[in-house]
C-alpha cells in the first residue's frame, strides 16, 4: 500500500501570515488537529498543530529574576491577557519550520506508520518533488483506514 492511497488530498492549509486567532477558528470549524503552512504557491513551509498553539497561549506563572544585585519582578499573565496579546499573531511564528518530516505519495504507507508511531505525530504533509503539499495522512485516517479493510475481511 502507498501514501497516496491513504492520504486526504483535500488539504486545510494555512499562509503564513495568518493570525492564531483565525488557525485556531479554522481547526475548530474543520475538526482537525493540525494543518500544514503553506506559500501562496502550495510550497510546505511549517506545520502547527493544536498543542503547538496551546503552548504558544499558556499562562505566564510570576518569576523573579535576579541579576547578580539587580533583581525584577515579572508579574506572569493569565490566559485571558495572552489570548489577547498573541491572537493577532502570525502563525508562522508558533509554527515548526526546521526539520519537518515528510513523507511523498508513493511512498510506502509502511514508513508513514512509522514516523507517525516514532515522532508521536498527528498529521504528516505529504508533498510532491517540489515540496508543493498534496495531501496530509493523519493518525486518525490510518487507523479509520485499516480498521475497515479489517471489518470487510470478516
């Protein structure tokens, strides 16, 4: 079995210059955990997923900072204040941008379990020579997938 028989070749992407606000509306509307960052020619240029954005909007615990005899005082910030200071924010700038792991569609549907299994990934881009996203293989299709070659076979 290849990627391509497995991947969704209708893609949610995101430009990079969209806001967290709108990523986060997009992930909520299409049910999905994570989607690709994409050029305005289809070009993979990072990946967000839904924790990436939680860690991105995490409240801020109170620290303080002692600089030999200098000391400050940050007061941390709730959820509510860094909802409102990163949701104009690009997402390009939360999302993983060196060392994406791909996979192409001809590839075999064997090392697309792996990695998925290996790095704990949700969603792998599958990408054409040009790195242009042509589909995505998520956990969720894989399993859904073989758990229907599994029910036709009895």
């Amino acid at each position: 079995m290849k990627v391509k028989d497995f991947m969704i070749k209708d893609v949610v992407k995101a430009k990079p210059n969209e806001s967290i606000k709108d990523v986060m509306s997009r992930l909520v509307e299409k049910k999905i955990g994570g989607l690709p960052i994409c050029s305005e020619d289809g070009k993979l240029l990072g990946m967000v997923s839904d924790g990436d954005i939680l860690r991105a909007i995490k409240p801020i615990d109170s620290r303080i900072y002692s600089y030999l005899l200098y000391m400050a005082f940050d007061e941390g910030q709730s959820l509510e204040t860094r909802l409102d200071n990163l949701a104009e924010t690009e997402i390009i700038n939360i999302a993983k941008t060196r060392g994406i792991i791909s996979v192409s569609e001809n590839e075999d549907m064997e090392k697309a379990v792996s990695l998925l299994a290996e790095h704990h990934f949700k969603k792998l881009p599958v990408i054409d020579h040009n790195r242009h996203v042509v589909g995505v293989i998520s956990r969720g299709d894989v399993i859904r997938k073989i758990q229907s070659s599994i029910i036709k076979e009895y």
